[in-house]
C-alpha cells in the first residue's frame, strides 16, 4: 500500500530523482568532450581580475569526471535494489519496517528466556533481584522518563512514582495493571455550573483540607464544604481522602503533591475548566514479560528509602 497521500506524490518524487540524475548525467556527458590538444591554447571565459589574473576554460580532469561517473551509475543502481523511487522497494524488497521487525524478533528469541524467568516470580522478588532491578531501571530510562523524569518525580499533569500518593493505588499488581492497559483520569468541568465565587469558594475548601494547609479564607471554605459534600463528595469521598477504585485525588495530601499544583489559582483551574489525563497502555507495545520487570522496578521507587530522601 502507498504511503504517499495520493499518486501524485509518488510520481513527484520519481520524477524529481530520475530527473536529477539524467540531468546530471548529460551534464557530465557535454563537460567531457571538451578536449585540449597538446600545444594548443585555451581560451579564457572572460573572467578576468586585478588585470592580469583570468580564468581559463580547462576541460575537466579525467580522474574527477570517472568519478562522477561511477558516482552516477553507483546512485542507478542502489535505486534499482533498494527504495528511492516514490513507493518502489527495489528488487531486494528492502523496507526500514521489515528490517526493524526482524530484528525485533531476533531480540525477542534471545530475551524472551530471561523475561519468562522473572515473569514466573512476585513482583516483590523481582523487586530484590539486583539484575532483575537494573534491567527495570533501563525500560524506565527508555520509555518513562519522557513523562515521570529522570528522577520519577513527575511533574505537572505527570505523578510522582518516589511518594505513596498513588492515584490508583500503589500495590504491584495495581502498578503492572496501569503499565499494562493504561489509565485514564477525567475531571468535569464545574466552571459553568458552579460560577466564579462558588468556585473559588470550593477551592478554599478544598485547601483547608490539606495536610500542609497554606493560608486559606476560612469565611470561602465554610461555603464551599456544603458544595463539596452536595457535588466533589461523589468521587473524592466526605472527608477528601479520594477513591482509588475511580482514579480520584487524596485531597488532604500536602499540596504540593498535587498532580496539577496545590494553590489557590491551581485550583480554581483545575474545578473551573476541568483535567483531562491519560496513561498509555504498554501491553502491546512491550510485552507482558518487559512490563513485569518494569512494574518492579516502579514499585521499588515508593518502597525504597533512600528514594524518599
């Protein structure tokens, strides 16, 4: 199948590179009959500076237009074996993807063994198995740190996997089940149905229940409880502490903890226009053996204490 948007592309291409090559190829054609007699003098191109110094219309040398023939006939060839011409893969049938998949299975044959191995085992003793541990630590650095950071501290929108405040639980299997199939978070908008002062009356509220509580005004939160209890209740439950089962925050946590910041205008954002987060699923892309290893390694960072300094 082309994976040009339409045909016309394809034969663009074609053109242009075929067309690049005969041109070049006359070019060097005409350049090489020029020939100079023994004896004979050659005409100057007119180019001339400081008076005396011209620029003579010499042939070009034999060695040099050889290579620029070998070079031709080298880039005809390559074309003819391997893709270059719009969507023709040459007669080897050579493709990047073909290649990249077949090394890919190589890899697997040679690694699947070990991955089998710890896949037999708990999490927790994978966790403890220093190669087991190191191999863990390379799929983090390849595939994670994009979002988490090099130190898994996350940042705004991206959680921190060093603390136990776990969105969706902390257990291993919990964590292998959110690398495995992925996670997605969604908070309403409550902007439009609540207004701008029942908003920000919400937001005190729900700074008051933090376990660091920064200053807050008490005469707002007092307001915005009743609207916690009636509305955010459902899913952070009565007392704020959050519901894994529904991927819903721990508001009593310190705020600077929080997913998406624990300020007032964090806040207010945050109930106003909503959030919208989303964990890719690894399942497919690494395996299951690949994603027990890394699931170790990820329940590792909360329950090792020299991360937590």
């Amino acid at each position: 199948m082309s994976q040009f948007t339409s045909g016309f592309w394809n034969i663009w291409i074609i053109v242009i590179v075929l067309g690049g090559i005969i041109g070049l190829t006359l070019l060097v054609f005409t350049q090489s009959k020029t020939t100079v007699k023994k004896g004979e003098e050659v005409d100057i191109t007119g180019h001339i500076w400081d008076g005396d110094l011209a620029e003579y219309n010499n042939p070009l040398p034999r060695w040099w237009m050889l290579m620029f023939y070998i070079t031709l006939i080298f880039g005809i060839v390559y074309l003819a074996l391997y893709p270059g011409l719009g969507d023709y893969k040459g007669l080897f049938g050579w493709t990047q993807v073909d290649q990249y998949k077949a090394e890919s299975k190589a890899a697997e044959l040679k690694y699947q063994p070990l991955y089998d191995k710890y896949l037999k085992q708990d999490l927790k003793s994978v966790a403890a198995d220093p190669k087991a541990q190191e191999m863990g630590r390379r799929l983090f650095q390849t595939y994670c740190v994009q979002c988490h950071g090099a130190d898994a501290r996350g940042a705004k929108g991206f959680p921190n996997l060093v603390s136990h405040d776990w969105m969706y639980g902390g257990e291993p299997d919990t964590i292998k089940t959110t690398i495995l199939n992925g996670r997605h978070g969604q908070m309403p908008a409550w902007g439009a149905a609540f207004g701008e002062e029942k908003v920000k009356d919400v937001a005190n509220y729900v700074m008051s229940l933090s376990a660091h509580k920064k200053k807050y005004d008490a005469e707002r939160a007092a307001r915005g409880k009743e609207t916690f209890a009636a509305v955010c209740a459902t899913c952070h439950g009565p007392d704020g502490k959050g519901n894994q089962q529904l991927g819903a925050p721990n508001l009593t946590h310190p705020s600077g903890s929080w997913l998406y910041g624990g300020t007032e205008k964090a806040i207010i954002e945050t109930i106003t226009n909503g959030r919208n987060g989303q964990m890719p699923a690894w399942k497919d892309f690494l395996g299951e053996g690949k994603v027990h290893l890394l699931a170790a390694y990820v329940w590792s960072l909360s329950n090792n204490p020299k991360a937590q300094q």
